[in-house]
C-alpha cells in the first residue's frame, strides 16, 4: 500500500506538525509506505489541485489528509475533497465520528468526508494529533481491505485475512 499525507492548515509548517508526523508513524506502522507528506493552506483549489495530482498520478493507494473539517471560515477540506471524488464512502468517516463522538462531543463537529477518485480512496482526518489516533484506530481493521478491493481483487474472501 502506497500512501500519502497532507496536511491543511494555515498555520502549520514542517516544524510544527504533529498530525502529519503522527500519520507517517501510523502508516508505517501497518506497513505502508509513505509516499510523501506535504502542508498546504486551507484553500479549496489548492486542496483539490493537490488531491487530484496525487490520485491522478497512478501511484498512491491512500491518501489520509489531516485537518480543515471543522467550522472555521477557511476549513474546507470537505468541500475540496468532494469537488474530485468520483464516489463518497459515507461509512467511513461516519464510523469515525461515531468512535470519535464516544471520546468527546466535540467529534460531531467535524465534518471530514472520504471517497474514491480512480483506485485511491481519501480520508479525511480532523487536525488534532488525539483525533487522528482514533480516526485511524477505526479505519485500521478495513483499510487493507478496502485498498486490495479498489486495485481489483474483489475476491469476498478477503475481509478473513489478518
């Protein structure tokens, strides 16, 4: 599996980013291999220029991007991910903030989406290093599945393998 963080925020730098730093950790740790990792602002065609390169390229597998879900003026990390998906995946990141909303209310706020563009699936995670720990503890168990289904092995016996 081939993946790819990006991290969406206005204030964020190399220096100062927990939740990209902390997905490169996760990731590897399943045993992906982390494509790359970049920072971009909180401006839609920007977001939606960098997510439609990375899934265009043929390359990358998963794409896990990490903030601007929220409400502020400039969060619109949804809207950009929806504008170059080709199919949503609405149990995914309802599944995210089910899990998440059991943690702190907070959770419903979030308003990250995931979908398909091609043969990668994107996820969006909220910025906060706790939120990406339990987004990706929900998303773990179907994850490779999901990537073996989307690069054509459909067999149903899959979802039995560890």
């Amino acid at each position: 599996m081939k993946a790819a963080i990006v991290t969406i925020s206005d204030t964020r730098d190399e220096d100062n980013d927990a939740s990209g730093d902390l997905l490169v950790g996760l990731l590897s740790e399943f045993g992906a291999t982390v494509m790359g990792k970049s920072i971009i602002t909180d401006d839609k065609l920007a977001i939606q220029e960098k997510l439609t390169g990375l899934c265009d390229n043929g390359e990358i597998d998963l794409i896990v991007t990490t903030g601007g879900t929220g409400f502020g003026p400039r969060d619109s990390t949804p809207e950009a991910t929806l504008a170059v998906v080709e199919r949503e995946v609405p149990g995914i990141a309802e599944a995210m903030r089910r899990h998440s909303a059991d943690h702190t209310p907070m959770a419903m706020l979030s308003r990250g989406v995931c979908g398909i563009r091609g043969k990668t699936l994107i996820l969006n995670f909220p910025g906060s290093p706790k939120a990406v720990n339990e987004c990706f503890e929900v998303v773990r168990p179907v994850l490779l599945h999901a990537i073996q289904v989307l690069s054509g092995d459909t067999r149903h016996d899959l979802e039995n393998e560890e």
